[in-house]
C-alpha cells in the first residue's frame, strides 16, 4: 500500500513537472467556452472506469451508511419547520409566499446557480435564501454554515431531488462561467496544483489514501453530511477544504469566486439529478 501511495506521490508530482500547462495533449470538455490562456484537459480514465475504480475502492461503504440513515435528515426536518416559522418584521415566513409545502420551488434548485440581474452577477439557492430573509421578510440573514442556514438550503435543494440539473451559461451568465473556469485551471499554492489537475486530468488515481474524484458528481449532493467533519456542510465548505489541502488561501463563504466556481461545477453535473442530503467520507 504504501509503495503504491509513494508511486502515486512521485506520478504526480512528475506529471507536473514533465506536462506543463499547453503540452499539446488535451482536448477541449465541449462547453464551447474557453477562457484566454487556458488549455483544458483530458481526463486519463473516463467517468464509467473511475466509478468502477470508486467501486474497488470504497465497495458500497457510503451507500450502506446512508441507508443505515444519514445524520443530515435531521437536519432536514429542522428546515421544513424553519420554512414554516414567522420571522422578521414582515410577519412572513417562506411558505407564506412559496407555499406551505414549498411547492412553488419544486425543481427550483436545479437551475441554481443563475445569472441574476440585480445582483450583476452569480446567484446561488444560499445567496437567494438569504436575499428573501432580508428584502421580503425584514429578518437577519443567516451566518452561512450556521445549523439553520445549512436547514434550510438543505430543505429548498430537497424540493428538487430527483430533478436533472440544467444551468445556463448562456448570454450574461457566460463571463461568470468563464471566471469560474479559470479558477478551476490556475494553478495555485505551494504545491502548484488546479483544481483540474487533480479532479479532470488525475481523477482515478490515488493521493495518499484517496481516490481523486471525477468532478462530474461534484455538485448533485450537497449540502452533504460528512462522517470527517462529523457534520454537515455545504460545497462551498468543500472548496474551502481543497484550497487549504494545497495551501491556498480559502475564500470567505458567497464571495464572487465561489459563486462562480459553483456555477462552473454545477455546469458539468448538467443532466444529473440532484440528490440531498448527500453522504460522504
Ligand atoms: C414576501 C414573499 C417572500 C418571502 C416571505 C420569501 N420569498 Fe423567496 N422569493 C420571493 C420572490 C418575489 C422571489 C422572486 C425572485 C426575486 O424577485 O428575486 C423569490 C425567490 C426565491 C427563490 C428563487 C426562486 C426562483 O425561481 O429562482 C428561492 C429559492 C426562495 N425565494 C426561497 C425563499 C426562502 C427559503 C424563504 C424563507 C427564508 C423565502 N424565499 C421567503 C418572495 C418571497
Ligand atoms: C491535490 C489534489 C486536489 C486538488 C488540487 C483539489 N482537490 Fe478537491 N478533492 C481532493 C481529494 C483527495 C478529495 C476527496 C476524495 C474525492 O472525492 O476526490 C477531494 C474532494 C473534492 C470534492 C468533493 C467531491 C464529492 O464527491 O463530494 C469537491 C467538490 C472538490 N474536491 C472540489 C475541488 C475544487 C473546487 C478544487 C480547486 C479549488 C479542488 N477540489 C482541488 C483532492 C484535490
């Protein structure tokens, strides 16, 4: 194990080193949009092989637990209650103005994120939630990854389980999109990696004790619990745990890169439904 775990350490770090950015060996992903000065890659092993791989790695450890019962389900409950409870000086609550069950934003979240004009700019289902506390109920938003803010964006991304995620990049989302693309392609840290580099080009391969990620489901679970943070979390939470795994300094929560980046990996779980709480390691 270990000498696989150092072979792999020395692959990469070779990898890096001998293919540089623009060796000529990558392909465009098909999305029609490529920022200057970025050169995307191919993956190594195709979204099937790595799943086959996730498979002899992990056999069906995250599946049982989570029939077994994910701790986020409670989590879950507190949101539905949250969406129906008074606040702020509008004496609303959410269902007053989407329904008592929500049905007004079934399928809702499958859109987010989204260009949004007032904003010029990003909008994400935790950024929106937030928005109608303050301008439609008169109530405090809420701190991000506070117990109730992750509630209820949990419960509003559940109203859409099972919905295929369809964004748009079109029109003014475009240079956005694009933004989020260049962050997920620079190479960053004391370590000079991307985001890419570990989760388009190496996804299938070992990093120590993980297997690295196609980032083709990266975006349909979340908020997730996961059993090393023994919490619940958001992907924006996860982008702040790969910043700092290379020494880069993470973004604040909401801030522009994030939203961007969201919509950039959101982009490429395109067509696969969402499903929350997600489960993780
Ligand atoms: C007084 C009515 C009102 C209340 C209360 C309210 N909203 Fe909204 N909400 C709106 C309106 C109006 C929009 C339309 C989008 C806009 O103008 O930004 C909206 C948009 C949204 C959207 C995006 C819908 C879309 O189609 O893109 C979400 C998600 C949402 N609200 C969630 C919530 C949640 C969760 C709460 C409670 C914390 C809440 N809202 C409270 C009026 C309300
Ligand atoms: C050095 C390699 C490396 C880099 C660079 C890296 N990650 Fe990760 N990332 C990992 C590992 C390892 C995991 C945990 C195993 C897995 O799911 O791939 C992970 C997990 C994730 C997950 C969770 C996947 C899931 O299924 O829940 C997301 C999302 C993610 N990374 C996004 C990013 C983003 C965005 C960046 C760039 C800011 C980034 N990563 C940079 C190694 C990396």
């Amino acid at each position: 194990m270990s000498r696989l775990i150092t072979r792999t350490l020395i692959l990469v770090a070779c990898a890096c080193w001998v293919f540089p950015l623009g060796a000529g060996r990558y392909a465009l992903a098909g999305d029609g949009s490529t920022p200057p000065g970025i050169k995307e890659y191919k993956p190594n092993i195709s979204t099937q092989e790595y799943e086959k791989r996730y498979k002899a790695v992990y056999g069906k450890f995250t599946e049982q637990m989570a029939q077994e019962g994910n701790p986020a389900d409670f989590m879950l409950d507190d949101g539905k209650d949250l969406f129906g409870k008074v606040e702020g000086a509008a004496g609303k609550s959410c269902a007053s103005c989407h329904g008592a069950n929500g049905e007004k934003l079934k399928g809702v979240a499958a859109t987010y994120p989204k260009y949004d004009p007032e904003l010029k700019g990003i909008d994400t289902v935790a950024l929106q939630i937030n928005r109608c506390r303050k301008e439609q109920m008169g109530a405090p938003e809420l701190k991000y990854e506070s117990d109730p803010q992750l509630a209820l964006e949990l419960y509003v991304k559940s109203l859409s389980n099972g919905v295929p995620i369809n964004v748009s990049i079109a029109g003014p989302a475009k240079p956005f999109y694009e933004a989020g693309k260049a962050f997920y392609y620079k190479r960053y840290g004391q370590f000079n990696f991307s985001c890419a580099l570990c989760h388009v080009k190496y996804a299938g391969h070992m990093i120590r004790a993980n297997l690295l990620s196609n980032n083709r489901h990266h975006a349909d679970h979340w908020p997730s619990y996961r059993l090393k943070w023994g919490a619940t979390g958001s992907l924006q939470r996860r982008f702040r745990g790969c910043n700092k795994n290379v020494r880069q300094k993470p973004e604040p929560f909401q801030s522009e890169t994030y939203r961007n980046l969201e919509l950039y990996l959101t982009y490429q779980a395109n067509g696969v439904p969402i499903e929350v709480p997600g489960f993780r390691m």
